[in-house]
C-alpha cells in the first residue's frame, strides 16, 4: 500500500503504459482518475471498479486546455485532491526527416510537449494548495539520446527532460518533486509500427537482450509517486535495459 489514499491523475491510461500503471497504483492503495482522448478508457475503468478499485474516466484531449481544464475540475470534483500527476500521455507520427510532413511533425508537438505543459498547469495550484505533489512525466531514450524516424518525437522527449528540471526548480519550494522516466522500447501497441527488422537489431544493442515490459515502467512512476522518492527531484531515470549509457 505504498499509494494509500492518494489520488492519482494519469494521462493516457486507456491502454499501454498508463493503464498498466493505473493497475499497479491502485493495487498500491491509490484512488485513480483514468485520463484519456481514446473513449475505451470507459471499459477499463468499469473493469477497476467491479474489482472495488476507486476509479473513475475522464475523456480529455491533453492538446486541447479547455479539455484540460474542464477534465482537472471534475477530477477534484470527485476525488478533493491530486496528489499525483503522471504526464504519460504521449502519440509517435515516425517518419524520416526528408519525409515527414508539417502536421505530423505539429501534431506530436501538440499532444506530447503542450499536453504535459496543459495537464501540470492545470494540476499545479491544487498541489501548491495542499503543499505536496508528486510530478512524473514521460520522456524516452529517443528524446535523450536520438531515435532514426523520430525528429517529432524524439524534439518533444528531449524537451519534456528540460520542462521536469525547471520545475523541478520551481515547485521545489512548495513541496511538489518533479521527475521524468525516460523508458526504452516496451512491449505495448506503440512499437507495433516499427518494422521486424528495426526490432531484431535493438535487441542485441539492448545488454538486457529483451524488449521492456509495461510492468517495468509502471514501477519507475510508483516508486517516483510514492514517498519513497521525497528526496529525488529533476531526475530522469531510465528504464531502457541499459541500451544507451
Ligand atoms: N537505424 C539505422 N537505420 C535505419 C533505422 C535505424 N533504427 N531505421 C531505418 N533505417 C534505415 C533503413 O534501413 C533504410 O536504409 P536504406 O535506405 O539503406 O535501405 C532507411 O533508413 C529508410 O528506412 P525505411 O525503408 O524503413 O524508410 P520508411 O520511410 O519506409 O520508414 C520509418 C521510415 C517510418 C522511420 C521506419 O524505418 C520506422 O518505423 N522505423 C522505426 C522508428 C522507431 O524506432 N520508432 C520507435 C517507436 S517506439 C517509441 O517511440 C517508444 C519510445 O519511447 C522509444
């Protein structure tokens, strides 16, 4: 029960990386809200609650603040408090910079670098009103150390390591940690794009010789959420099987 009683905001848990962290913090004693554009997050979260998880849906467009907002009202409506926000929320558009077309270049922008400004704005003053808070976003070894066909992605990643340090110095002061698990490449839908060869060669760059599992993110933000990490502040750890160090 490492989540007692905390209230857990978490951005894109429909599928992948969010909803198996929404799992594992309310296995922990956390109360969940399931954050999500993608509608099938209703599903999920009926499934929580039927096994007595306090959970609820809200859909939301992280790219869209009015969305935003109107999502982080009903979420204290329901819950009093954040204590937790898990910036996980994030879309790939891979294509070759010599191919890679403006939108799909904005459209990554949009949701993985203004989401996760949008959602810790909204969420922020709630966490200063009650003087703790625990900040995770989402950044990739794409972001830190470059990824082939990633320009988009790879551009909001690495910026995500800088917005966590900043307000890192900010929130500091006002008892909110602020860190970011930058996570290797990991069994979910986001890789089903990447072709079987890219696959088979990341593989042996990885020293662990496998691909991680949702499961291995889903504990870097408990342990990032939990106060066990009280005195860690503007890191980014890297759950990657060690392929770049
Ligand atoms: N390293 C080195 N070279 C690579 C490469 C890589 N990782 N990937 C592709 N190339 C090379 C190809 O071998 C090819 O070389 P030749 O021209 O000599 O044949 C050239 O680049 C062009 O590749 P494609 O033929 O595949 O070009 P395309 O335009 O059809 O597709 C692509 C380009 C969409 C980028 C495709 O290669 C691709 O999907 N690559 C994988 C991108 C990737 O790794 N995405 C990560 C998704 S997981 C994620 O994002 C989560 C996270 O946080 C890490």
């Amino acid at each position: 029960m490492r989540l007692k009683d905390k209230v857990a905001v978490i951005t894109g848990a429909a599928n992948g990386l969010g909803l198996e962290a929404a799992i594992t913090f309310v296995r922990e004693g956390a109360k969940v809200a399931l954050v999500d554009y993608d509608t099938t997050g209703q599903e999920r979260a009926k499934e929580l609650q039927e096994q007595g998880a306090d959970v609820e849906f809200f859909q939301a467009d992280v790219a869209n603040r009015e969305s935003v907002d109107h999502m982080v009202i009903g979420v204290v409506k329901r819950f009093e408090k954040i204590d937790i926000l898990i910036n996980n929320a994030g879309i790939t558009r891979d294509g070759m910079l010599t191919k890679l077309s403006q939108e799909d270049f904005q459209m990554v922008i949009d949701v993985n670098l203004t989401g996760v400004f949008n959602c810790t704005q909204a969420v922020v003053q709630h966490m200063i009103a009650g003087g703790k808070g625990k900040i995770v976003n989402t950044s990739s070894v794409s972001g830190v150390y470059g990824n082939v066909g990633q320009t988009n992605y790879a551009a909001t990643k690495a910026a995500v390591v800088g917005m966590t340090k900043t307000w890192a110095k900010e929130l500091g002061r006002k008892g909110i940690n602020v860190n970011a698990v930058a996570p290797g490449f990991i069994e979910t839908s986001m890789i089903t794009s990447v072709p079987d060869k890219v696959i088979a060669e990341l593989k042996q760059l990885i020293p662990l010789q496998r691909l991680g599992k949702p499961s291995d993110i889903a504990n870097a933000y408990l342990y990032l959420a939990s106060d066990e990490s009280d005195y860690v502040n503007g890191t980014t750890l890297h759950v990657d099987g060690g392929i770049m160090m």
